[in-house]
C-alpha cells in the first residue's frame, strides 16, 4: 500500500513553504509593481532555502530532491499565487532534462556557462511530436558537425527574460536532438494570455541560428529517453503547483462563504453553495492522490509516463473548475481584483494552455494505451 505521509524533513519544508506562500508571496503579489525591494528579499529568501533549484542536481547548485518531496512543497508555494511561483529564476523546465542527461563534455560546458553567468534562468522548449505541437514551425537541418535551426517555437514560460535555451526537437534526418543556446537575443514574440502575466511566456523566432557540435547535448536513442521520462517530470510539476492554486481557491471560498449571511443563516448552508464547495473538494483531493502517486511512481518506474498524464489532466479539470467556482461563489465580488480568485481563475486557465489542454492529454494518454495494447498482442 502505497503511503503518501511525509518524512520529518519534508514536513519542516512544506511548513516553511506554506508560511511564505501565505504571508510573503500573497501579500507581495498586491504590491509587486510599488515594491521591487520586497520581491528581491524573497527571492532571495526563497533561494536560501533551495527552493529555487530544488530539481536541479548538487553538480549545478542544486538540492535534486525525490520528485514526491518537489510536488508537496510546489504545492505548498503555489498555494500563495501561481504567477509568481512560475516565473521564479532559474533553470525552469529545463532543470528535468538537465537531471537526466549523462555527463558529457558538452553538458559540463553548458554547466560552466550556467553557474558562471549572472542571469541563469533557463527556458525549455519541447518540439519532438509534430501530432501534438500545432504552431510548432521548428525546422533543424544538419550542417557539418552541427545544425541550422529556424522557425517558431510555441510560447513557454520563462522566454521574455531568458538568458539560455534548450530544446528537443527533431533533426532532418529524423533524429532526437536535444541542445542549448547560450547568447539570450534571440527574437522574442510575446504571448499576450490573461493569466501568468508575470511569467514571461512567450515564442522565440530563429533565422538560420548555427549550433555547434559542444550545443549538443544528446541525440538519437539516448536523447528520445530522456525527452520521455523529463516531460513526466514535468507534467508532475505543473501538476503540483496547479493543486496548490486549487487548494487555496477552495479554502478562500470555503472561508467567504462561511463567513457571509443572507436570509439570517451563513451561505455555506444553502444547498446549492454547500454542494458546491463539496464537489470543488472531490475534485482537489482526487487530483491531489493521483499527483502524489504520479510522484512516487516516477522516482521508482521512471519509464511508465502513464500517471502523470492522468495527473497532469485531472490537475488541469480540478485547477479550473475550482477556481471558476470560487468566483462564482463570491458573486460580485468574485470579478473584483481585490480578490485574488479572479487573477487565480486567469492563471489557471493560462496555465491549462501553456502545459496542454484537457483534451489534448486524453489524446495522448489514449494513444499510449493503444501502443501499449499492440506491444502486448505482438508479443
């Protein structure tokens, strides 16, 4: 039977996590455009603790904590505010594929350059399954020992502000590559979505850009292993800091709800309001067991992707319907920016776009199980 309880150490992380996301990281989200110095202090607070760098491996400065550790304290931060958790410095999505990929002469430049340069955030960009990448125009032609990279990536997070890029996409020849670009001025077209204002999401154009043999950091066979088992490390992530937003819209409305009266009785007693916040509570904590087990699971089978598409997609149902209610629920006040479920709700649905919509999960979950049936029958 699996056990989702945590160790002491872990506890100890998620208290002080809870405690930043509730008293620095909601108030400061208020204040983030009057106030520069109190960002840089919790940034700087938060880099103490290692929760900058918490997937990272320690040859990079990094804490490389079991994923089930990551996704409670994720959790617990995201709690505070989505947008703010998503656009921290650092080495951002790329942190998974750089966890996994051998060592090689090329990764141990690229960690030079990273720990040498004062900007350090990372973006990743992931263009390997033409099926699924719609606006995807990313073309890379051999050219001697190296490549030729154009076109246009899809938006990720962390792109306006970006010093380095890594990206898995596929060569000419058919071929997974993974590689990084190192100079930071690339052209950038920013995605204008209404929610994670702050996370820098945008789409980098290239023109004939030369990447050299040492920018190379896996191909073939190795590069596809690594491109899998980094994107459920992802997902399960993302996952993880949906939850966190969804817990706290639940709690929010749960709390307005329970404290405002009509008709001489709390509205969290009108049927309607109490059915309400009780499927937002079905949905979280179904959400939140199959994340958990998505994390236990990838750190033992790190080759069965399966739960942490199902995790990822249950997040995304429980992060929207969650934070829609809560607006809802508060009624007026709900569309009021001195609310914060109003900016959750825009962060959520953001969120959903930028890490694969609903469908598009069941699409691949679907298309996994279908090869998984023919591999049994064939055998």
């Amino acid at each position: 039977m699996i056990s989702f309880q945590p160790t002491e150490e872990e506890t100890a992380f998620i208290a002080v996590a809870k405690d930043l996301a509730i008293n620095k990281i909601r108030p400061l989200v208020k204040e983030v455009d009057q106030n520069n110095d109190s960002i840089q202090e919790t940034l700087s607070q938060m880099s103490e603790l290692g929760f900058l760098n918490m997937e990272l491996p320690e040859s990079w400065h990094g804490l490389e904590l079991p994923l089930i550790s990551q996704v409670q304290i994720l959790k617990a931060l995201s709690y505070g505010d989505l947008d703010f958790i998503q656009s921290l410095p650092g080495a951002g999505d790329a942190a998974s594929l750089i966890r996994l990929l051998p060592e090689t002469k090329e990764l141990q430049t690229f960690r030079e350059k990273y720990l040498s340069a004062e900007n350090k955030t990372i973006t990743y960009m992931e263009a390997v399954d033409q099926e699924m990448d719609w606006g995807s125009t990313i073309q890379l032609e051999k050219d001697g020992d190296g490549y030729i990279l154009s076109g246009r990536t899809l938006p990720a997070r962390l792109a306006m502000q970006a010093h380095f890029v890594v990206i898995s996409t596929i060569d000419s020849f058919g071929k997974k590559v993974i590689f990084y670009l190192d100079h930071g001025d690339w052209e950038k077209e920013e995605n204008n979505q209404f929610g994670l204002v702050s996370s820098g999401i945008a789409s980098l154009h290239f023109h004939r850009e030369k990447i050299a043999k040492s920018q190379v950091l896996s191909i073939g066979e190795q590069a596809e292993k690594v491109i899998n088992q980094a994107r459920s490390r992802i997902q399960i992530l993302q996952a993880a800091k949906e939850i966190g937003v969804a817990e706290a819209a639940l709690d929010y409305a749960t709390e307005y709800t329970a404290g405002r009266y009509a008709f001489g009785q709390e509205i969290a007693k009108f049927q309607g309001v109490s059915f309400r916040i009780a499927k937002m509570a079905i949905e979280v904590n179904a959400a939140n067991n199959l994340v958990l087990e998505a994390g236990v699971n990838a750190d033992i089978n790190s080759t069965d992707d399966s739960l942490a598409l199902r995790g990822l997609q249950r997040a995304h149902r429980a992060v929207c319907f969650a934070t829609d209610s809560a607006v809802q629920l508060l009624g007026g006040h709900g569309f009021i920016r001195e609310y914060p479920v109003e900016k959750w709700m825009r962060d959520a649905e953001a969120q959903v776009m930028l890490y694969g919509k609903e469908k598009d999960l069941l699409l691949q979950y679907g298309k996994r199980l279908v090869e998984k049936e023919k591999d049994v029958t064939t055998v």
